[in-house]
C-alpha cells in the first residue's frame, strides 16, 4: 500500500515538487497523518490522501484535506436528493 497526495480537480498527484498525472511517480507518505500534516504545513488545500494498494483488485481509499473535499467523500453515490417541496 502506498500513501499519496492528489489534487481534487485535476486528478494529478504530487511527487514533492509539482505535481505530476503518473501515479508511480507520487511523494509517498508513511501514514495518512504524516500527508495531512504535509498538506497544511506546504498549504495544499484542495486534495485528497489516497492510499493505493499493490492489489488492482481494491479501491483505493480517499480522505479529504479541506472542508470543501470533504463533499467528495461524504455521501454515497446512491443517495438520491429530494426536493422538500
């Protein structure tokens, strides 16, 4: 399993430089506490923590940095929105 950092938006990953679209090429972290420190200590405000697994098989797992993120991850894609009117 490997940790990384990735921008919300355009979906790049940051290799502790720039940030780059090859996955392979990421920063990796020892824990999700250490990138989220990363993140607010270098000010990276919109991304996600990602913890991507050697198996193709799984998921990867996203966590997000800042509040506006937090939408991504907090409700499930099958929630369907009603109107209260």
């Amino acid at each position: 399993m490997r940790i990384v950092i990735q921008d919300s938006a355009g979906k790049a990953y940051l290799n502790g430089q720039a940030w780059t679209a090859e996955a392979d090429q990421a920063q990796e972290f020892e824990t999700v506490a250490q990138a989220e420190t990363y993140c607010r200590e270098q000010n990276v405000r919109q991304a996600m923590i990602v913890l991507k697994f050697s198996d193709a098989t799984r998921e990867d797992i996203r966590y997000p940095i800042g509040p506006r993120d937090a939408l991504l991850v907090s409700r499930p894609p099958t929630t369907k929105i009603r109107s209260l009117a």
